[in-house]
C-alpha cells in the first residue's frame, strides 16, 4: 500500500523555528518528529511513501533519503505551494496501484490505527473515508457531521466558534480511491474546503473516529502538548549515549536527553522535558516542559519552562525564559535577561535586555 504525505506547508505559525527547517524535522523525543510518523506506516504494512515537498524541500530529501525503515521514499516536488489537494493530483501517477492508498497530513503525529481505518473503508465503500478525533475545540479544524452509519453529511473547514457541526474533526488522515483525483483539479486546490464539501454532498465520503495520541504540531502549545505525550509514551527517561549528568542533578519523568548531553551539579531538567544531541547545561538550571533543540548551551542557574530553544542558541547565566516562548536558531540570551510569555526571538539575534512584553524580536 502507499502513503501520501503533505510535507510542504510554510509551518507559518512556529516562526522563527520554522524560518530555518521545515515542522517535520522538528525534534520530538530525540527523534524527528516525521519519522514517528513513517515507523507507523511502515508497521502497518504501507511499503512506499511519496513525500509532497515544497518549502525546504532539500532539507527534507537530504534527511530521509531514498528509504528508510524499509519503506521506498519517493519525493513529489512543487515548483509553487499546491494547497493540501494539488499535491494529490499531481502525485497521482506514484500512487495509483489498484489499492486505495493513504493521504496525511505531516505535521500530525498519531498512533492510530491505519490497518483499522482502510478496513472501515472497505466496508462503507465510499470514495473516500476521514479519520476523525474528537476535541474540545473544533475551530483551528474541519469538523463534520455524521450519520448513524457514519456518512459524512456536512464538512466544515475552520468553522467560526460556535457553528461547528460537532466536535468530531478531521485528523489529518485519509483513505482515498483513485476515482477522487476526478474531483481534485489541476493548481493549488484545498481537500477540505474544494473536494470534502463536495463528496459529502454526493454521499460519498465516510468518517471513522479514532482514539489514541493525536496532535497537529502546527502552534508552539500543540507542539509542547505533543512533546509531553510522545515522552509519557515512552514511560521513563531515555538518556542517549555519552551523557554527562552530574550526580547531584535530577531528571524527571518522562524526558528525554539525546547523545552527549552535559547536565551540571544540582540541575532539575523535567518532567516533560527534550533535550537534544549535545546540548550543554549548567549548574543550578531549571528546565521544565521543554523542547531544547541540538546543540544549545544553557548557562549557570538559567531557567526555561514551557519553551522551545532553537538550534545552537546560547542561553547565558540567571536567564529566564517563560511560557509560550521560542528563541530562534543561533540566538543568544544575556547574562540576567528576562523573556517573558510569548516571545519569539529572531535567529542570531543577540537579547542583552528583558522584554517583558509578548511579541516578536526581530
Ligand atoms: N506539499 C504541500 N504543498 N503540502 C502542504 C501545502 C502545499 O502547498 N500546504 C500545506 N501543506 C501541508 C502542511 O505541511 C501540513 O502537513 C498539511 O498540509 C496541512 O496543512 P496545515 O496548514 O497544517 O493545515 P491545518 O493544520 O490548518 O488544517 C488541516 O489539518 C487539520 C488537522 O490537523 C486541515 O486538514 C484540517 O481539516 C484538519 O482538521
Ligand atoms: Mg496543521
């Protein structure tokens, strides 16, 4: 079977992280966050993914290659932004096989069930089945209505609070038949606001909830959310090799420290906590609900909490960074500084003064 995976959004919403890699290749648990993705359709039998590229695109074909976890990766590249349907069209000839195939979104990581999505497929025999979630809130989604035997009567993409069908929401992933790509034309086309409204409309296109682990990474509270429930999944703390953690620090559960990670004395990292490759922390820091991307270094007693830290930002002594916060690639803190909630620090860019107001640095 074959999977179609969107992986060229602009990943607008995690800027500054994302004006330097594409959301896939954000660090989830140690790991790149796509790559959860594709070991789960490797073991539930898909055997060659398409990667839709566009933004960073050589990004994404430098790290994943040709195959990985013994599955084919073939990329699909566009000259221009497609959309979420476009994509489909265009890859439409490395799909079709006779088989329905898979389509997701790439910056959603799930642990669903795809064997038990295609089956449900099967039985309804629509040209198209949605897995659905259900959520608090549905306006940042598509959220549809249902019949008793899972029809989808009504799609909704991002519908204004308040006029949601219900709380069931499209997940991001899809079984499509190939009779689909008649309804995708040819450019940049929206699956959810030009080809879903239009197979609910004919009757034929399904629904299947699902339960389990599912986030769309796409704002930095879903990125962290979904940091915290990968590590609870891993149930402990992973510590990679050549690790250094002084034996006064403490690592709470669940984190996770990537190779050669150095922890000063009476550090706390954790609990819900990433630190990737080569990180340097100091003594007497205090890092919580935390993504820490590779190579950072964190001064003496600094602290971080709800935050994301980009690649070899440096991060001086008694600095403080607070909730909602994202520091940009090579960027560095001062002595003493204060960054406040919901911040977003440019990459290189260089604080030497608390801003004490949201916003972003330029
Ligand atoms: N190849 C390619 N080209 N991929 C794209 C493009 C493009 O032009 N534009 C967006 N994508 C990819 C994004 O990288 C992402 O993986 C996926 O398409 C969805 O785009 P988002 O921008 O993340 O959409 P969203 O999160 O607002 O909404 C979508 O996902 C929700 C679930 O997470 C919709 O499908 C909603 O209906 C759904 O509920
Ligand atoms: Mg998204």
């Amino acid at each position: 079977m074959k999977a179609l995976v969107l992986a060229g959004g602009f990943g607008t919403r995690l800027r500054p992280l994302s004006c330097t890699r594409p959301k896939m290749l954000f660090p989830l648990a140690n790991e790149v966050m796509l790559d959860w993705t594709l070991k789960n359709l490797a073991s539930s039998g898909v055997d060659t993914v398409v990667l839709a590229v566009n933004y960073m695109a050589e990004a994404l074909v430098r790290y994943f290659g040709p195959t990985k976890f013994d599955l084919g990766i073939i990329y699909s590249r566009e000259d221009r932004p497609l959309g979420t349907g476009g994509p489909i069209k265009k890859a439409a000839e490395l799909l079709v096989d006779g088989e329905p195939f898979l389509v997701l979104n790439g910056d959603v990581i799930s642990d669903i069930d795809y064997g038990q999505l295609i089956e449900h497929h099967k039985r309804k025999g629509g040209l198209a089945t949605i897995a659905l979630i259900r959520v608090p809130d549905p306006s940042r989604y598509g959220a549809v209505e249902l019949d008793g035997d899972d029809k989808v009567l009504r799609f909704v993409e991002k519908p204004e609070l308040g006029t949601a069908p219900s709380n069931l929401i499209n997940a991001g992933i899809y079984v499509l038949e190939k009779e689909v790509l008649d309804y995708i034309p040819d450019g940049k086309v929206s699956t959810e606001k030009e080809v879903f409204p239009l197979l609910a409309k004919e009757g034929k296109l399904y629904g299947h909830e699902v339960r389990g682990l599912w986030v769309d990474i796409g704002v930095p509270d879903a990125y962290l959310e979904a940091n915290h429930l990968v590590l609870e999944k891993l149930n402990g703390s992973a510590v990679g090799e050549g690790c250094v953690v002084d034996e006064t620090a403490t690592v709470l559960e669940p984190s996770s420290l990537g190779n050669g990670v150095l922890i000063g004395a009476h550090s706390v990292i954790g609990p819900d906590t990433s630190i990737s490759d080569h990180v340097q922390i100091g003594q007497g820091c205090r890092i919580e609900r935390s993504i820490i991307f590779p190579g950072v270094t964190i001064g003496d007693y600094s602290s971080i909490r709800n935050a994301i830290i980009g690649e070899n930002a440096s991060i001086e002594r008694w600095v403080k960074v607070e909730s909602g916060s994202l520091i940009g690639d090579y960027a560095t803190i001062s002595d003493g500084v204060t960054i406040t909630q919901g911040v977003s620090i440019c990459p290189s860019k260089t604080v030497t003064e608390s801003i004490l107001e949201p916003g972003q640095v330029m």
